[in-house]
C-alpha cells in the first residue's frame, strides 16, 4: 500500500479471501483487471468489443502463465532421476 498498487479495500478484500481459501491468491488482481476493462469498454473509453476481447485475452495469457508457474513448483523431481542423469552425463 505505501507503494501505492493497492487500495486499503483492496487489502481487505484480499485478506478476507485468504482467511476463507486455502489456495493461492495470485488471481485476484486479473479479475480486478479484467472487471475494470469491462467498465472501461461500457463507459466507451474502450472503442470495440474486438479492443476489449483483446485487453481480456492478454491479461488471461498472463494470468495462464502465473498459474502454470505455481503449478511447476508442486511438481518435484525425485534426487534419484537428477542422480542417473548425472550418471549419464558423466559417462558420455
């Protein structure tokens, strides 16, 4: 908040979400953002439908990319398997 990204409602909001979700909260600013371009597109500060399906589409890359992030670090590669592939990589 001191930086200024975050609103004190917003701080609040988030933290009522964490204290009712066990999950990761790295959604929340890509709904806020894909709720404010469709103000924006309602208030005309958004030309087209096409310029807001592309806001929405762009920010819904990134927020696929955040997730598939988060999901990488729960995978754990097994000590054994980087042990054989030092094996391997020794050997040749």
């Amino acid at each position: 908040m001191r930086e200024g990204l975050m609103e004190e409602g917003e701080r609040r909001m988030i933290e009522v979400q964490a204290r009712d979700s066990m999950r990761t909260l790295f959604w929340i600013p890509f709904t806020w953002a894909t709720s404010i371009a469709h103000q924006a597109r309602d208030e005309n500060r958004i030309e087209s439908d096409t310029g807001l399906r592309g806001i929405v589409d762009a920010v819904a890359a990134v927020r696929r990319t955040c997730a598939l992030c988060q999901h990488v670090e729960y995978i754990q590669v097994p000590i054994v398997y980087s042990q054989v592939l030092f094996r391997i990589d020794s050997s040749a």
